[in-house]
C-alpha cells in the first residue's frame, strides 16, 4: 500500500510539473508585455525597464520558466543580491533559509503564485485563500444536494424498472446532463430569483457572506447559496441517478441477492444491507471526479449569481488580462484534481478489497 501511494504521488508530480510547464509557455506566448499590463496607461520607458527587472520579464522566456518553477518550488534556490529577481525577501517568500550554495541560499518555502497585475500588487496565493473557500462550500453543497437527490432516483429507477417512474426519472437525468451549467444558472436565476422572488425570497446574485445596509460588516447569508448549489449539482445529480440504477440492476440480479430476497428479506432491507455497498463503488468514483470538476465548473456559475468564489475570480482576472492569477487559480484547480485522484484511489481499494494493488 506505501510503495502504491508513494508510486501515485511521483505520477501526479510528474503531471503537475506537465500542467506547469505547459500554463507558462501558454501564457507567455499571448500578445502583451506583462510589464505593461501592470503599469497601465501611467509607463515610462525607465518605469518598464524598472518593473521588468524586478520581476524577470528582462530574461530569455527559457530563464522565466525557470525563475517560475523557482518560485512554485517548495525546495528553492535563491540568489543573495538583492537587485536580483530570485532575492529571497521576506514579503516576497513564506519561508526559512537553510543553507548557503556560495553566491546563493537553499530555501524551503511556501509555493510562490506572484503578484496580481492588477490588483496593486496584492499576492495571488492571498487573492486565492480569500476565494477558494467560498468555492469549496459551493462544491460541497452542490455534491451532496447530488448525492441525497441521485441516490434516491437511483434506488427508485432500479426497483420500478421498466414503468412510467422509471421513464420519468431516466428522462429527468438525460436532460440534465445536457443542459451546460450556465445555461441552468441563467434560468434559475430568472425564474427563483426574479419572477417567484416573493414566493421564495431569494435573489438572483448574491454571495455567501454580503455588507449590512450601511457597508460595515458582513454577515452570512446562506439563501443566497440555494441557486447555485442546485445549478451546480444538476449534471453530477442525473450522473450518480443514472450509476446507482445501473449497478443496482446488475447487483440485484445476483445470486446471494436471490437467496436474501428468498429467506423473506424486504426490498429495503436487501438494498439497504446487501446490494448498496457493492453498488457504490463506481458511484464513489464518480462523485471524486465531479467534485474535482465542481471546482473548476464552477467558473460561469459563480460569475451569473455572484457568488464571490474562485470561478468569478477567473473570470475578472480573464477580463482584465491578470495572467498570474488566472495562472495560479488553474494551477490550484489542477493540483485539487489529482489530491482528489489520490484519495479516490485510496478509497477505492479500502471499499473493495478485490481490487488487487501492482
């Protein structure tokens, strides 16, 4: 089991170093000089040999890439001049020196997602730990809104197979696994949150924590998170409805499920204590890949209702041309998939120890 876990942490630092490697080139063969994005309509030609010096824009884009595995790198060389770009500064870098390689400092630090453009300079990594937990309440409401609702469709289609629920609720899953998320967010918020507005009370736009009526605090407004769960749960919903029917059929068609049902067992009984679990494993796969895109599907969803996540965050950054948020936003996203994979992985072979590890 170590030397598995061991083999899938170097496989996904090799896809990680893959995603890196290709987000910069991505990023850094787009029109535009950084620098003047980040000075805007007040540049200078000394102002822009300033600012492209202390960020490394004056480099060869092969030296960039490597200034920016430099900085994503827990592990990191650092030079000990303090006009260069790598200096390890202490309001750059979140970390401790360890040793010294003659003109240079070997350090450990917190990965560095730079600077926002835009935003007077303000980190990424804080633009992102003041987002992403919003983000994470959106994708965890939304799964379990999918997870409760599936499941009970599922369980039902299995046991009225072939009738009119059956049809029904297959009909249901289909469309809402081809109707796009924000197309779903567009009407919902149309018709909850504008035309039924005094029958629900709820807004069309609106985030978790909102400023009171004189701007002062926030205070925490979970109405707000109903819409945009439900949108968001709609496609992993029809999913999970259409695996548990499937896999429950294919269970309830065995042999020890036979002999359950013959020793006068309920129906209830037989799925609850017998046909689920094994059902589940194909679900619980599904659930760890829907959460994981939860996360980076979540983009337009966010942006129609408001919601102040890491999604709308990429949006304005995409907007304006912030590359060094949207780069490290979809970095984050990137690495949340394969932990997600990792645990799913885990989980997977501890729920059915059939599963034979290499």
């Amino acid at each position: 089991m170590v030397y598995y876990i061991l083999d899938k942490i170097l496989y996904s630092a090799l896809t990680m170093f893959g995603v890196v490697t290709v987000i910069f080139f991505l990023f850094n063969v787009l029109p535009g000089d950084p620098a003047q994005m980040m000075l805007g309509q007040n540049e200078s030609s000394d102002q822009l040999m300033i600012v492209k010096k202390k960020y490394g824009f004056d480099k060869p884009i092969v030296n960039q890439y490597f200034l920016y595995l430099n900085d994503l790198s827990p592990i990191s060389l650092h030079s000990k001049n303090k006009e260069d770009y790598s200096y390890f500064g202490k309001n750059k870098y979140t970390g401790v020196e360890l040793f010294d390689i003659k003109d240079f400092s070997v350090s450990f630090k917190y990965p560095y997602l730079r600077t926002s453009f835009v935003n007077q300079g303000k980190k990424v990594s804080k633009i992102i730990s003041e987002t992403l937990p919003n983000t994470f309440v959106l994708a965890i409401s939304s799964i379990l809104i999918a997870i409760f609702i599936g499941l009970i469709l599922g369980i039902i289609s299995a046991l009225n197979k072939g009738n009119i629920i059956d049809i029904l609720i297959q009909f249901i899953s289909t469309i809402g696994m081809s109707v796009p998320s924000f197309f779903s967010a567009i009407i919902f918020a149309w018709i909850f949150g504008f035309l039924l507005k005094d029958l629900t009370g709820l807004e069309m736009t609106g985030s978790l924590f909102e400023l009171d009526d004189y701007g002062e605090s926030f205070h925490l407004e979970l109405k707000n998170l109903i819409l945009p769960s439900i949108v968001l749960g709609i496609r992993p919903l029809a999913v999970i409805s259409q695996l548990v029917r499937n896999e429950l059929l294919n269970v309830l068609s065995q042999d020890y499920i036979r002999t359950a049902k013959a020793k006068g067992l309920s129906d209830f009984i037989v799925i609850r204590d017998h046909a689920l679990k094994n059902a589940l494993n194909p679900v619980v796969t599904a659930v760890s890949g829907w959460f994981a895109s939860l996360l980076a599907g979540a983009v337009f969803v966010e942006f129609i209702f408001g919601w102040n996540g890491l999604g709308k965050e990429i949006v304005n950054a995409l907007t304006l041309l912030d590359l060094p948020v949207i780069m490290g936003a979809v970095l984050v996203i990137a690495f949340m998939f394969i932990l997600i994979n990792i645990l799913v992985d885990i989980i997977y072979i501890k729920l059915d120890p059939r599963i034979k590890i290499n």
